[in-house]
C-alpha cells in the first residue's frame, strides 16, 4: 500500500490555554471562587505539564460548519493525489465526530462529491484512522479495490463545551481535564494498492474500556455497570487520562520493542496527541531520540482524536520531516483501551 496524498482543514477559531481558564469562569456559576480558583490553578499546571498551547475549533457565530472542512479535505487529497472522484474505489469515513449513528456517515461525503463508490465507517475511538488503514491494506492487497479514500471529521468540542466547563468540585478534574486538550480538524487520505508491505500490531486491554468515554442516551441497557460512565452526563466526555497514560506507557513500549526491535531504525514516529512531553519523556526512556518522535501536533492543536496521525503526517511532510522512503512508526494508543504499532516505508 503507498499512501499518496493527506489534506487536512482547520477551523478558524483559536483557543489558547488562557481561553480555556476564562471558559471555566464563564460555565461556573454555582460553586465558590475558592474551588474555582483552585481548580483553575490545577487545569493551568496540567496544561503546561502536557504540553498543551492552543488548539482550533469551529467559529458557529460565523456560521462556520464541520461539513465544509471534511469536503474541503477531500477535494485537496484528490488534487493532491493527482486523481478524481472517479478513481475512488472506496470511501471509509472514521472517528469520534460524526453527525449520524445511521446510515454510515461516509455516503453523505460521497455523494458531496458525487461519487460512486463502497462507503462505511469505522469507530474505533482514536485509533480509527489506523485501524481504516489497516482495513485499506487487507482490502488493496487482495485486489478488491484499486484506490480508497480515509476521511474524518473529529469536531467534537460540543461532546464538552459548555458542559465539562461548568466546575462543580475539584474530583472532577481526574475525568474531565482531557475535555480542555481537545482541538477540531478534517482530513482526508488517500491510499493505493502497491508492492510495498506493511505490518499492523495491536495490544488491546477491553477491561480497561471505561477509562473513556463518550455515552449514548439509554447506554446503560447496553453494558455491565460502571461508576466511570457517563460520569460528565450523555453526550459528554469522560477521559480518566491519569490512569490511561500510565497504562498506555508500558503496554506501548513492550510492543514498540516487540516489533520494531531496533529502536533507532526507523527516521520517524508518530504518536496519538494526547500530549507531546509523555511521548517524548517515555519515548527517550526506552531508546527514541526527541528528534524521531514527531510532537508537534498537540502543541499546535491539541487533540484532534483519531486526525491526530494525519495531521502530524501532513505537517511533517511540509515541515521536511517526512520523505519518501523513510521507515516510518505509527503509535498511537486509544481509548478501549488499544495501543497500536504500525511499521511501513512511506
């Protein structure tokens, strides 16, 4: 599988850290100052612990629309790609941030750009992506399609804006705080069949799955009972992220060594951005220079979900960072809990 071209689009609508205190403030009336200040205080030391610096979401006072962005993504995956909407084979739209649970959100952006090709989606928390390129993989290889487009859309502010922001103690803080990292972004990729192999790893921990979450109204029916879901009310974002890092760091090493061996071979790694200082930390614990483990998605926008490899692909492509050839290391680590290693030449 080659990948030929990754797009992305950004909403317009910065946010910086200090934002994100104010958003407190403005969501919190019914506590005292004394909590608010104190929690303030708390969310400031784990954004910059983090790494955290700004992140983008849709401006709605300029009507600006998720849908625009994932089109626009797509559109310029296809030029960039140097193929049409007619060569797509398959669309597979993936990720947290959809608008429908049915049909498959991938027909709507087909028939956007009036194609005719398979569609489905694929949910997998953040690692979405990774897993829709593994399925591109098996379907190329096997010959039963040509050309597959990868889009997805993470807008997922309001999964906790105005909600996660309305303080009601300091205990939330441990589920809540990842909500203030969250940034908003569309990509689109598009991958061809080709000789070049790749291999795909995953190490999943399903007894870890409550850790984070997004709920569903009536979702208790669904499931055995849990004190960790639906903790911030339906619709809105849970993410224990204390204990899901602390999990994801050995899990991720001990499959890291397990399939890439030597450490040092590959010329770039590409984390999840859930944070760029625990990469880089852990990363160097294990034998990853700084320099090889790309960090600066989050900084710059956050974390964009299941976007976050994509975008940081598409930044180190025209930051220079990633050239043809270079052996590249997907490792992204996802709620479920699922920690994934992915080894290609791009």
């Amino acid at each position: 599988m080659r990948i030929e071209s990754i797009a992305v689009r950004i909403p317009s609508r910065r946010i910086t850290n200090d934002d994100i205190l104010d958003f407190l403030v403005v969501h919190s009336n019914g506590v005292s100052q004394k909590v608010l200040s104190q929690y303030q205080r708390l969310v400031k030391v784990l954004l910059t612990r983090t790494g955290s610096d700004v992140r983008f979401i849709r401006d709605k006072g300029r009507k600006e629309r998720a849908a625009e962005l994932v089109v626009a993504s797509m559109r310029q995956a296809l030029e960039k790609s140097g193929r049409t909407k007619d060569d797509i084979d398959l669309l597979i739209y993936c990720g947290v941030g959809k608008g429908f649970l049915e049909p498959a959100n991938a027909y709507f952006y087909a028939n956007a750009l009036g194609m005719e090709c398979s569609c489905f989606d694929v949910a997998d928390a953040c690692m979405s992506w990774t897993r829709s390129l593994e399925i591109s993989y098996e379907y190329l290889r096997s010959g039963r399609y040509g050309t597959v487009m990868i889009v997805n859309g993470e807008f997922n502010s309001d999964h906790g804006l105005p909600a996660n922001f309305e303080v009601k103690d300091l205990a939330q803080l441990e589920y809540t705080f990842p909500t203030y990292t969250i940034g908003e972004a569309a990509t689109a990729t598009v991958v061809t069949a080709s000789d070049a192999e790749w291999s795909f790893n995953f190490r999943t921990r399903p007894d870890l799955c409550d850790l984070c979450n997004i709920p569903l109204e009536g979702f208790e029916d669904f499931v055995l009972p849990s004190a960790r879901l639906g903790k911030n009310g339906i619709q809105n974002f849970v993410a224990y992220g204390r204990e899901m890092f602390a999990n994801a760091v050995d899990h991720l090493a001990d499959l890291l060594l397990e399939v890439v061996g030597d450490l040092d071979a590959p010329d770039i790694y590409f984390p999840h951005a859930a944070s760029s200082t625990v990469y880089l930390l852990h990363g160097k614990r294990i034998g990853i220079k700084p320099e090889k483990m790309y960090s600066e998605v989050f900084p710059r926008y956050g974390n964009v979900v299941s976007a976050s490899i994509p975008v940081g692909m598409h930044m180190a492509l025209e930051e220079n960072k990633l050239r043809r050839g270079d052996l590249v290391v997907l490792c992204p680590a996802s709620a479920g809990m699922v920690y994934g290693v992915v080894k290609f030449r791009y």
